[in-house]
C-alpha cells in the first residue's frame, strides 16, 4: 500500500489539471490554469494528524490550492481522497477533513473520493448525522474505478483515463492470470504511447503504469519492458525513447537506494557513489522511509 500511496500522490501532482477536466470537461473557463498548484499536503496533515500511528485509516489524501478566473472567487480548495480498502467510517472522515479545512481557510471546496478497492458494495458518497431537530449532510464527489467503463475510458483523450485504467486492470489480477495481467499491461501501454501527450505527460504516466502493475512472475516484468521497446521503436518519430529509458533508470535508482538504506549501514555519502544519485536525493528517500509505517516497503 505503500508504494501505491507515493504513486497517488506523484501523479496526482504530475496531472493535476487533467484530473481536474476529467471530471469538469469545461474547467478551463472556471479555473485559471495559467497559475501554479499549490499542494498544501503538510498543511493537511497538521490539520489531520495520525492517532497512535493509525496510518492505515488514510491511503492517499491531498489538499490543492487552485486559483479562478478574474471574479469574486480568487482561489478555492481541492479535496483529494484516494481509497483503497473498505472504510465503515470513511464518510465522517470526509466531513472531518471539511469542517477543518472550512475552519482554517474559510474558502470554497470542493472534494472527490477516488475508490481503488474492488468491493462493488462500497462507496459511501455522503456523510449524515441528526439528533433532536439538529442534523448535517456532507455530500462530496465519488468515484469507484471499478465501474467505469474500460471502452470509454480506451477512447478518452485525458490522460487520468490511462490512471483509472492501470488500475483497473490491476483489480482484474485475481481472476487473471500473469500472461492475461501483462497483456492488459501492454494494451495500456500501447494507448498511452499513441496519445499526443508531452513527452513529460507520458514518461510520468509510464512510470505510474509500470510500478503500479506488479507480476507475481518477474518474467512477466521482462517481457513488458521488451514489448514497450517494440512499441517506442514503432514511434520513434515521437522523440521519447530517451525520456522513457530516463524514467526507468529513476525507478532502479529509487529501488536500489532504498534497498541500502534498509539493508546496509553504509552512510549517505556511500550510497549515493554506489547508485550513482546525489546525496540529496537519498537523503529524501530516507526521510520519506522515515515516516512510514513500520513494516510496510515502497
């Protein structure tokens, strides 16, 4: 859960605006694209501390400042909620999470809880309460990637649609096998390698597909990166081979990086001659180890 709670958040950020148009195609002409996100994550946390190291009640939760278009409205707040288990107590957690964000910056919000569990059961869109004549009802934005449709999503030009699909597919692997989960991998692959992103968009989103689908097999992993070759090769004229290869050395170097500093005693210094990185970048990968929850691997 680890791992895929750093993938949430890095491409949440990578493709912000394109998450903010899957669900408001006309958002362009509400929000003001032409300024920075600011990401007010730690903030969040400040607000919503962990309780005896109870990190398993959250998976991945983001807080984004986005400024409107010229009018009564300078900014507003994007609530971000991505949940990967079933939850009885999700619903009170989101109206938590408004209520103290309404107190500290009296602003407009609006709030989405993306559900990435293959329980059909569970989504809780709303949160109600009532006692004596007094009652509150907190509805927010719910999205289960277990019901969208996989054609349509094929089709759509937004780049989260390659998101909502690795997933999918992901919730597929029980009732799959490893050469039918690589299949669904490379198609994946295949779509987002035709689309007319930036080459950043597709690296980004590459490295999200990659890491996000795992094969029991590491054979399974092999052939993937032959077939994703294959596919660059076929699009050469696309100009990303290199940024592609860039974004699987950052993926070994984060891999092997965290592997030392969980396995050695070497120093920072030492890793970072070894992996061929700076000492910068493993110091963050260690203050990031840090505060996970004992137990669990990236």
């Amino acid at each position: 859960m680890q791992r895929d709670d750093t993938l949430w958040k890095s491409i949440l950020e990578d493709i912000f605006e394109d998450f903010l148009l899957f669900f408001y195609p006309d958002a362009g002409s509400f929000f003001d694209f032409s300024k920075d996100f600011e990401y007010l994550d730690k903030e969040l946390e400040q607000l919503f501390p962990p309780e005896d190291n109870s990190y398993q009640t959250r998976f991945v939760d983001k807080l984004v400042k986005v400024h409107c278009q010229n009018g009564d409205t300078e900014w507003i707040l994007v609530h971000v909620e991505v949940q990967g288990y079933h939850d009885p107590d999700f619903g009170r957690r989101m109206f938590t999470y408004y209520s103290r964000i309404l107190d500290k910056y009296d602003k407009p919000i609006t709030a989405f809880a993306i559900f990435t569990e293959s329980n059909a059961a569970f989504k809780p869109c709303e949160y109600h309460r009532e006692f004596m004549g007094t009652s509150v009802l907190y509805r927010y934005n719910a999205f289960k990637i277990l019901e969208q449709d996989e054609e349509m999503l094929g089709r759509s030009d937004n780049p989260f649609a390659i998101v909502a699909l690795t997933v999918k597919a992901v919730l597929k692997r029980k009732c799959i096998t490893d050469d039918e989960l690589l299949s669904l991998k490379i198609e994946i692959a295949k779509n987002l390698l035709e689309r007319k992103l930036s080459k950043t968009k597709i690296r980004r989103l590459l490295g999200f597909l990659r890491l996000y689908i795992r094969f029991e097999n590491r054979e399974s992993g092999v052939k993937f990166e032959e077939a994703v070759d294959h596919l660059i090769q076929e699009n050469t004229s696309m100009g990303i081979e290199e940024l592609v290869k860039s974004a699987f050395k950052e993926e070994f170097a984060i891999e092997t990086t965290e592997n030392l500093l969980r396995e050695s005693s070497f120093s920072i210094e030492k890793i970072a001659r070894i992996v061929g990185v700076s000492p910068e970048f493993v110091q963050k990968l260690k203050d990031e180890m840090r505060h996970r929850k004992p137990g669990t691997r990236s």
